[in-house]
C-alpha cells in the first residue's frame, strides 16, 4: 500500500443489503452475527454491515416471505434466531442478482477508459 493507504471498510451500496443477506442464507440457516460476519469475510473484509442495518433488513425480508427463521442454539449455546432462504427468496435472489450483474455491468463501462 502507498504512503497513507490503508485498508478501509466500506459500508455497503445503497439497496444491496437484502440482496447480499438473501445471498448469504442461500448457504444454509445462519443467525444474524453469522451473516454479517459471512459478508463481511467474504467481501474480503470490505464490506460490514452493522446491526442498525442488518436486524431490520432480517424482518422486512421475514415479513415479505422471503426468509423463514426458527430458534436455535448458537455455537456459544446462546439462543438465536436463524434465518433460511425460502422458495420466494430463492426467486427473489436469482431476480436481484440479474438486476445488480445488469447494473454493475453499465457502471464499469462507464467508469473503465476507452
């Protein structure tokens, strides 16, 4: 890294937390630490997504149908609400993921030189 680089966390774009979150349950049931930890890891340490953010992203995706949770028991043997992808979710997913390829697509062509 150059002279007064340093790695820095991003917070994420506008309208990609539900995306990012119904990509993250698609592996599994996870609680909510375990998904934004997933993105966090996965994005290269990049991204995070903070709790403020990310427990009203859970509901409004629960309350839309697009994932289901159930109680469990964390690895600490902590109660904790895990969240899965439903069938809806799994569409939704697959239409949000056209969209952001469509979009991220139009903005490198724009950004990349000529």
């Amino acid at each position: 890294m150059g002279r007064g680089e340093r790695t820095k966390q991003q917070e994420l774009v506008p309208g990609t937390l539900d995306m990012l979150v119904l990509k993250t349950a698609s592996a599994g049931a996870l609680h909510g630490y375990a998904i934004a930890q997933s993105i966090q890891e996965l994005s290269g340490n990049v991204l995070t997504v903070e709790e403020g953010a990310l427990y009203p992203a859970l509901h409004r995706l629960e309350v839309r149908g697009l994932l289901q949770s159930e109680w469990g028991l964390s690895d600490n043997n902590r109660r904790a609400k895990y969240y899965s992808l439903t069938a809806e979710g799994r569409r939704e997913l697959t239409r949000e993921a056209a969209s952001w390829r469509r979009v991220s697509t139009a903005i490198t062509q724009i950004m990349e030189p000529a």
